[in-house]
C-alpha cells in the first residue's frame, strides 16, 4: 500500500526537482534533468544530470539524488519527481536503482511548464529483479 504523501511536500520535492535542473551540468545532450527524493528520515534530496565528454560516464539526475540521500543515512525512499523540459520519464537504469531503496512509491513528472503527471514506481519497472530473487 502506498503511504498518501501530504500535498505541501509533494509541491517542495516538485520544485526541489526543478531547482534542482538548474545545476545540471549537461553541455553535450542539452537536455537538463533535475530529480528530488523524499527519504524516511522526513528530508528531500536534490540531483541533477553530470554529463561527462566520455558521454558513457553521464549520471542521470535520479541516481546523484538517490546516492545522497544514501550516503546521508537514508536508504527508505518515500517519493521521487523528477523535472525536465518535456515530462521525461526516468531511464530503465535509474528505475531499477530506485526499486533497490523503495517499493510502489509515488514519482511525479514535472515539465518545464510546470505541468505534472503522476504515476508509481512499479508502473514504470513491473515485474522487476528484486532481492526475493536471490534467495534460494
Ligand atoms: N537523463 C537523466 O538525468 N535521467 C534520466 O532518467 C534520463 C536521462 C540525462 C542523462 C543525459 O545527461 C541526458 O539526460 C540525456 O540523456
């Protein structure tokens, strides 16, 4: 069951996540990710998109979000949004490092416009690889 997430902090992770797309360093793609995960410790982490000229070494804005709240202390993710021009959606790789540290959860999608689209994280990544797999 997911846990209905009190309206004010839906609005600060959305605006936490497009804040956040303003640090993206992304001079090759152009397109500028900011991504913004509400943890279990009541605290919203912010990441943007690191790209790199060796293009393969890119991080995607979730994963940096992801990573500090982890090595804050945080590893239960309550929530995630993510901010991009368009209303892209967060990459298979991304999805599957989210699944690692939350279960159905809440992601809002939020463009440029400020138009948001929510969906769950078990939507985006069904019948995913999980721990469950790896016990015999
Ligand atoms: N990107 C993200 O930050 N998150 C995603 O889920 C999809 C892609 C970034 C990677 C790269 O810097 C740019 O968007 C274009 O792919």
């Amino acid at each position: 069951m997911n846990t209905v997430i009190d309206s004010a902090i839906v609005d600060e992770l959305l605006a936490t996540a497009a804040a956040a797309r303003q640090q993206a360093y992304a001079p090759y793609s152009r397109y500028q990710v900011g991504a913004a995960v509400l943890a279990d410790d009541g605290r919203i982490y912010a990441g943007a998109n690191v790209e790199n000229v060796s293009y393969g070494l890119t991080v995607c804005a979730e994963r940096v979000a992801v990573f500090k709240a982890v090595t804050a202390g945080a590893n239960k993710l309550l929530a995630v949004a993510v901010a991009t021009e368009n209303g892209g959606s967060p990459c298979g790789a991304c999805r599957q490092v989210l699944v690692e540290f939350a279960r159905d959860i809440p992601v809002w999608l939020v463009d440029g416009a400020g138009h948001r689209r929510e969906t769950t994280l078990y939507r985006l990544l069904p019948d995913h690889f999980g721990p469950e797999h790896l016990v015999k």
